[in-house]
C-alpha cells in the first residue's frame, strides 16, 4: 500500500478530539471535495511503497498508546490490499479510528478490527457526488462529521441525517476552514444554527493551533 506519513499528534476533530494518537495517512482519494485540506493525498502514487506490517512499526516506533487514526485520502480504496492488515495490526497500539467519506462499506475483515469510523457524508457544499453506504447508519461504530459553513449548511445536513435515520447523538458539525481566523468566523456563523438543530459541533483543533500545517 502507499503510505504519505505516520505521525503522533492529537485527535484534531470528531468523537475522540483532543486524544494523542498516532495517525497513518494512505494515499489516494477518488472523492475530491472542493474544500479538501489534504489535497496532497489525492494521488494514488503518493507517498512511498509500505507493507501493512512495515506501517505498524513505524507507528509503534513513535511511542504513542491508546488511540489510532487511519486517515487518507480515502483509506477505504486499500481494503483486500492491506487495509484489513493494518488496521489489525494497528490495534496493539490502542483501539483504532477510520476516518472515511463513507461511500464504501468495509469489508466484514475490516469491521472485525475496527473500533470507531469517522465518517464525513457530502453535502452540496463538496461539489462532489458521494453516496453513503446503507452500512454506516445502522454500525454502532460510527460516528458522522458535516464540514459546514453557513447556516444552509447545517439546514442541510439535519435534513440529510432525518432521511436516513441517522441518530442525532451521532452527528456532529465541523466548521470548513483551513486558517484559525477562518474557523472562528464559521463557527460564529453556524452557533445559533447548530442550536436551533440539536447538533453538536466539533471544532477543528489543529486548524485553531496550526493552521493547515501538514503533519499536525
């Protein structure tokens, strides 16, 4: 599989913010959301060539325990070329994160190792078409990220939810945003909005501290 970094840092967003974790970021992603902060992930070639049991040394090399982030790109697209190894392997560092688009159901392989998945659904806002998978809403191991940026945004992310049964404790808002002044002006925007909804929001804690420095 092509790996494009390992690293430890803190959980920046979502279920399990501000955990120290390690993060093992893949290559390649066919997603392509406009507001993506990662675009060097986008291609397939990126990064260097790396056995799945080779990625799990690096990783317990940095010294971290408890948590792990599986991250891309899309790390899904590895699944029965390594993922599966990985993310097994992964585990005897702590329990393991997939932070994935949702638009492909893991392999039952895959699920058996996992312990949380991150999920990102698109809104209109990605300009991208990017289906969730029937699996997600019914796995007790996920947990749902909407990058939004104005009030509309989170109009229409409570309505995506509502269609599919999605369970509103589950969900979480995550301002779009790639500079601390940035983020401070969405999640002024979105404040009432996410009151109004019942959802929770997330903030982005790497963006508040770093901006959108690579590796952080």
């Amino acid at each position: 599989m092509r790996v494009l970094e390992i690293f430890a840092s803190l959980q920046g967003e979502g279920v399990n913010l501000g955990k120290p974790a390690v993060f093992v970021r893949l290559a390649g992603c066919p997603i392509r959301c406009v507001y993506c902060d990662t675009e060097y992930s986008w291609d397939f070639n990126g990064g260097v060539e790396m056995s799945p049991g080779e990625a799990v040394r690096r990783a317990e090399e940095l010294g971290v325990r408890g948590h792990v982030v599986v991250t891309g790109g899309e790390p899904l697209v590895w699944m029965r070329r390594g993922l599966e190894e990985l993310v097994c392997g992964l585990r005897r560092l702590g329990a393991v994160e997939v932070e994935t688009s949702g638009v492909y159901a893991p392999t039952p392989e895959l699920d058996a190792c996992a312990d949380f998945y991150d999920v990102s659904p698109k809104l209109s806002n990605a300009g991208v078409k990017a289906p969730l998978s029937p699996f997600y809403p019914k796995s007790p191991k996920v947990w749902f990220k909407f990058v939004v940026a104005d009030v509309a945004d989170v109009e229409e992310a409570l309505a995506y939810v509502r269609e599919r049964g999605i369970p509103l404790d589950r969900v979480m808002l995550m301002p779009m945003s790639k500079t601390p002044e940035e983020h401070a002006e969405v999640l002024r925007r979105i404040w009432d909005a996410a009151v109004r909804a019942g959802l929770r929001v997330t903030p982005r804690l790497h963006i508040v501290a770093w901006g959108n420095a690579r590796g952080k």
